[in-house]
C-alpha cells in the first residue's frame, strides 16, 4: 500500500471518517432515495447529499459517483410518484384520460388540448365556454385526495410537463406517466379554470359598473339644456315676484304676466324631474345588465365549490337560490349593510321583481372573492387565505422575521422609537432644518426635487460610448456565458439536465430580448428551424429559469470592482413600465384610470443600487403596484441583500409599510397627497407642539395585541 493510503486510514481512525462504502453507503443510498421526492432540483439533492454525509462523517465519494447516486435516486422518486397517483385512479378514470387524448373535436384537435386552452373572457359567451371545459372536468371524477402525498412542486412539474406535450408525445409514453401527468393536468386545470370563471365575472361586473355609470353621466349631460332653461325661467320669474312686491303689484298678475300658469306647473313638474335625475346615481342603471348576468350565472353558481367566512353565509345563501333558479317570493337583503345604497333601489322595485336583486348579489359576490370572505375550496387565486398563513410556531422560530413574537416587546420599542423621531422631527421644524421641506400651518411640505446634471455630463457620456468597442451581441452573450454558465439555469422541464444546445438556447433568449419570435429568430439564423427553437423553448426556457440566470449575472456583476462606485447593493428601486398590446381595452374589460381603455401589461423591475436589474415580472396594467415590490426583493439573494427600498407613488400602501416593517426592509415611497397623510401615535397629549396638528388619533394598541398572531 502506498503511504498516502496508509496516511488516509490513520487519518480516519484518529478523527471518526468513514468512507462510501459497505452498509454506510447503502444507509446513505436509502437515505438519498427517501430524499428525492421532496428535492427541487439535481442540485438541491447533491446539496443534501454532501450535508448528511457532514453529519454521518462520511467522506465525500467522487462527484460522478455523487451525480450518479442522485440521479438514480430522483428517477427512482419520479417513478414512485407516478406509480402512487396511478394507483389511487380506477379502471374507469383511466379509460376516460386515455380517451382524452383519442377524441377529436372541431378544428382536429383533440380533447386533451381543447381543455388545455382556456383564458379569462370578458362576457357571458367566454364565461359558458368556460363553464363548458369545467363541468366536463368534473365528469372525469378525479378526487384532489389522489395527489394528496405528492410535493407540490412535483405536482406543479407534472402539470407543466403536460402543458408542454403535443397529443402525439403523450400517446408514446409509458401508461403510468401519461396516467400521471393526466391525472394532475385535470385536476390541476380545473382550479385554474374556476379561478378564470371567477375573473371572467369580476371583469363583467366591472364592465357592467361602467356602462351604468356612462350612461349615467350621459343622462345627466342630456338634461343640462334642461336644466339651464328651467334655472332662468324660474330666475325671471322670481324677478318679477320680487318687482311687484316693491311696486305693490298683485303677485298674480306678476305670475301671469312673467309666465302662464300652464307653464308654471309644466316648469315645476320639469324641475321634479330634474330633481330626480341629478340625484340619481350609477346603481339606478346596472339593472340593465340582468339579461347579461341571466345567461351563465345560473349556472357558473350551481358549479363553483363556493365557501365562506361566517359574515359572508347570507351572500352564499342568496348565491345559490339564484343557481338553483328557483323563483325568491321575499329576497333576503341581510348581504347588504344597512347603510348600503342598494336598499333604496331594492325597496323600489316591484313586489315580485327579483332582477335588482340578483344583480345586487352578483355584484357582491364580486367583491366578497376580493376581499377572501368568500373562497373557492383548491384554488390558487380565490382560495381560503387561512391556508396560506404560516403557523404561528413556524413564524416563532423563523429567525428571517425582524419582529418579536410578543406584541409587548414590538410596543415598547416602537415606543421608544416614535418618541425619539418626533422630537427630532419637531426640533427640525422649530429650526426650518426638515431636508427639501417645512411644517407650515400643521401641513408637512415637501419640496420637488429637480434634476442635478453636472456641466459636461452628456458629452463624457458620448466619448465613453465611442471608446466602446464594437461588437455583435451574440459574441458577446457567448462570453458571458463562458464566463459565468447563467445557461446551466434553463434546465429540462423532466430530466433536470442543462440544455447541451447552448447556441439554440441563446437564440431563443435573444429572440425573447428582442421580441422578435421564434419564426423570425428561425429565419434569421442558419443554424436552427423553427421548430427546433420551438422544442428549445418550451422545455427550457421558464419564468423560474429566467430568474435563476439573471440572478448569477447579477450576482457576478456585484464582485466588479467598478460596481461598488455605484452602491454597495444594499438598496434598490422599483417601477413599472406599460407596453401597449392589440386590441381594445374596453372590449378586453381592462380598464383603469391611469390608462384608460388602452389595453397592455406591465414589466415591474426592480434595479439595485449597482444599476442590477435583479427581478422582472409582468403584472396585468391594472392591478397595484404594492404587492410586487416584496415579490420581487424576495425572489432571490440579491433582493434579501436589500434594505432600503425606493418606489413611486403606485407602490404605495399602509399594508406594505406594515408587511415590509415585518421583514427588515425600510421604503422611502413617493407619496402623491403625502400633506393630508396622519401620524397615530400612542399618546397624542405628549406630541411635541409642532407636530399636533399632523397626528390624526391614537394608535390602538388593545387592538395590535389582540391580532397580533394572525399579523
């Protein structure tokens, strides 16, 4: 034996090391195969792998005896997997997904695609059609129990792998992955339908909201002529009144002589009427669009699994009279506040007249599936908030929360902290030393802040891009990835493998950048056709993967010297940018205020201080912007490197204050009406003088404690 190996052994028996052999190495073959299942990735298992053999003092065999003994070890746990979802299918279940992909439909496709293309529609024809792929998912009767044992990462694996397959290619593999992967598209697609049907009804609501409340202000346009010539003749007439007082004239004969008394009591009727009109207001209108609501509501309420909170069972209750088309003698109205403006206009309608009613309950059970008091059982968007909250346990020993998990604690130094910042804040105001801004008359004033470019600035910014050399953005995308690997991130969609086609793989990236397509991509290149790119795409290429590469090149940008002149990477900011799309927003029922009837998407980016774009999502045009902002600090590393987070004025919210004091990050957010903005604090009696008229109440701290768990 050589030295070396008689070193190694008595290196071993000094300090405990085994080595990957005898039963260690089965214990920890059995080890890894147990571990698969829950494991993301080859190297998520790899990692686990080297972790446990730490623990177990067991030297690290070789990495390709590693690669292999993981490999093995998540094809065993695939195949399990697919074996237990086909075992909880009967005979039946299974004929019925075969013939998923045997039947053709209109157009030559098959069953299995027909159910796969499906979109949230804008009007009751795309709502039925909807309803149509729903209720012949449910026919298949696949209970969610059959996948109740299996990671929900592995389910989401599965679903997208079906999504990715040609009918053709599911017909060629094996039976008891076709089953599987079936099995979970169906199962899986049928919540993602229910939530489509749910969107589909918030945009006709909303649709429905806006034509009541057009054709309200037209009303009130129509009547302004009206209304303009009955003012003046009531103006002249009371002219006249006040004329024969003076002179001593008999009133009526001033009547008759301004205007007859016919037209008086036509000119008072007018102005009743006028009355009624500009006292109207938009829900004297949305009953027009009962007929619109007759034809898949009925029916979208008898096929949602709808649940609700306690304060939401009289909604539920009235939802399902009205799925269930039974005539309603006396319609209960116990949804509505007794505040709500629907009560007037219910009150109104004649006995027997249930049509206001029911469009009353379609409208809110719009907004009950906004808010979470109503919730679909198995949905991702509408399903029960309860479900997604993390346990108080698990929140007590996660170490990442910046809170206390005792309110007590969290009061007393928010306390302390707020006493501290006011008397700061007031000593500021006394002596007028608040940065770019003043307290004038109880009103906090906050300068605009104005562009600062130094003299020269644009032309040194032209020489430096004429030292640049040339070069062609394909040469250099192939640099960056010899030098840092971000293509290693798009990895197949089943075997886990990085793509061996680097040049495909960049050209699908760079017809992505480019928004140039496949097709043109295809044409423009002679190394690859379409359909080639097209296989390239759809099993490497995800959103998880984009995010993945931008991450290493972020995270190799930060080591340059040259980018610690521009931050240390420990702040960032966040914006959305819209890019218009075809077709009218009015007919796509995606409307708001800022743009309009344009219709679009968003691309929220965030940039950190080292001019890093280190998260990207497209968001619909017309949502909030608030939510995304944590999205995207927490997709990766280098947003939980972040501490201090900038944004505009559409990012803001106090429930993104509150979440974002939970987890470290301090915003500095753009406020549009930040001077009508209150402080609430916990003695107002003790605010420094200069600062009282900005406090707004006090903070309730009975209230902090008692949701303190659910916070």
């Amino acid at each position: 034996r050589q030295t070396r190996q008689q070193h190694m052994d008595t290196l071993r028996e000094i300090y405990g090391y085994k080595t990957f052999t005898g039963r260690g190495a089965r214990d920890l073959r059995e080890w890894t195969f147990g571990q698969a299942e829950d494991a993301r990735s080859n190297e998520d298992l790899a990692h686990r792998f080297i972790v446990r053999c730490r623990e177990t003092s067991t030297i690290l065999p070789a990495v390709s005896t590693i690669e292999r003994l993981c490999a093995d070890a998540l094809v065993a746990a695939e195949r399990r997997i697919e074996t237990r979802i086909v075992e909880n299918l009967t005979a039946d279940v299974r004929d019925h997904l075969d013939k998923l992909l045997s039947e053709m439909l209109a157009g030559n496709i098959s069953r299995f695609i027909w159910l796969r293309n499906f979109e949230v529609g804008n009007n009751s024809a795309a709502a039925n059609r909807l309803l149509d792929r729903l209720e012949f998912l449910r026919t298949l009767n696949i209970n969610h129990s059959a996948l109740a044992s299996i990671p929900a990462h592995r389910i989401a694996r599965l679903r997208r792998q079906g999504e990715r397959y040609f009918t053709d290619g599911l017909r060629d593999i094996t039976s008891d992955r076709r089953w599987a992967i079936l099995a979970v598209c169906v199962v899986e697609w049928e919540a993602a339908i229910a939530d489509a049907i749910v969107e589909t009804h918030d945009r006709i609501v909303g649709k429905t909201w806006r034509e009541a409340k057009r054709q309200h202000d037209e009303t009130i346009s129509g009547s302004k002529a009206t209304l303009t010539d009955t003012i003046r003749t009531f103006t002249a007439l009371g002219a006249s009144l006040l004329e024969a007082r003076s002179d001593g004239t008999p009133l009526e004969m001033a009547v008759a002589s301004s205007v007859a008394w016919d037209r008086l009591a036509q000119l008072v009727a007018t102005g009743t009427q006028l009355s009624n009109t500009l006292a109207d207001e938009p829900l004297a209108y949305v009953g027009q669009g009962y007929h619109r609501f007759r034809r898949y509501a009925p029916r979208m309420l008898r096929c949602l699994k709808l649940e609700a909170a306690p304060v939401a069972g009289p909604l539920v209750a009235a939802a399902l009279s009205i799925g269930e088309m039974k005539g309603v003698a006396s319609p209960e109205r116990r949804f509505l506040r007794p505040s709500s403006k629907w009560n007037r206009h219910l009150r109104a309608q004649e006995k027997g007249d249930t049509r206001l009613w029911e469009v009353a309950v379609l409208f809110h059970l719009r907004d009950a599936f906004r808010s979470g008091d109503v919730w679909l059982a198995h949905s991702r968007r509408y399903g029960d908030l309860k479900q997604v909250l993390v346990p108080m346990i698990a929140a007590q020993e996660n170490a990442k929360l910046a809170v206390p998990s005792n309110p007590q604690d969290w009061l007393a130094d928010r306390k302390a902290r707020l006493t501290i910042a006011l008397k700061r804040l007031a000593r500021a105001a006394r002596n007028g030393t608040i940065p770019h801004g003043s307290i004038e008359d109880g009103t906090l004033r906050i300068d605009r802040l104005t562009a600062d470019v130094p003299d020269g600035a644009e032309a040194l910014i032209l020489d430096l891009y004429r030292r640049m050399p040339s070069v062609r953005i394909t040469d250099m995308l192939l640099e960056v990835d010899a030098a840092l690997g971000f293509t290693d991130a798009f990895t197949h969609l089943r075997t886990g493998a990085p793509c061996r086609d680097r040049i495909g793989l960049l050209n699908v990236l760079l017809a992505e950048g480019l928004n140039l397509g496949l097709r043109k991509m295809a044409e423009a290149t002679n190394t690859h056709d379409y359909w080639q790119l097209s296989r390239l795409a759809r099993w490497h290429v995800e959103s998880e993967a984009m995010n993945q590469a931008l991450a290493i090149v972020v995270a190799a940008q930060g080591k340059l010297p040259m980018s610690r002149v521009w931050g240390m990477g420990t702040s960032a900011s966040s914006d959305g940018q819209f890019f218009p799309t075809a077709r009218h927003g009015e007919a796509m029922n995606m409307v708001n205020a800022k743009y309009g009837s344009v219709p679009g998407l968003k691309a929220y980016t965030h940039v950190s201080d080292q001019f890093a774009p280190f998260a990207c999502q497209s968001i619909p045009a017309t949502v909030s912007e608030a939510p995304y902002i944590l999205d995207g600090l927490l997709m990766n590393e280098v947003g939980r490197h972040v501490r201090e987070q900038y944004a505009d004025t559409a990012g803001f919210t106090d429930h993104l204050f509150g979440a974002s004091s939970l987890l470290g990050y301090n915003l500095v957010l753009r406020i549009r009406d930040l001077p009508s903005k209150r402080l609430y604090v916990f003695n107002p009696d003790t605010t420094p003088r200069e600062l009282r008229k900005l406090v707004g109440g006090k903070a309730r701290e009975d209230l902090i404690v008692a949701n303190w768990p659910d916070i």
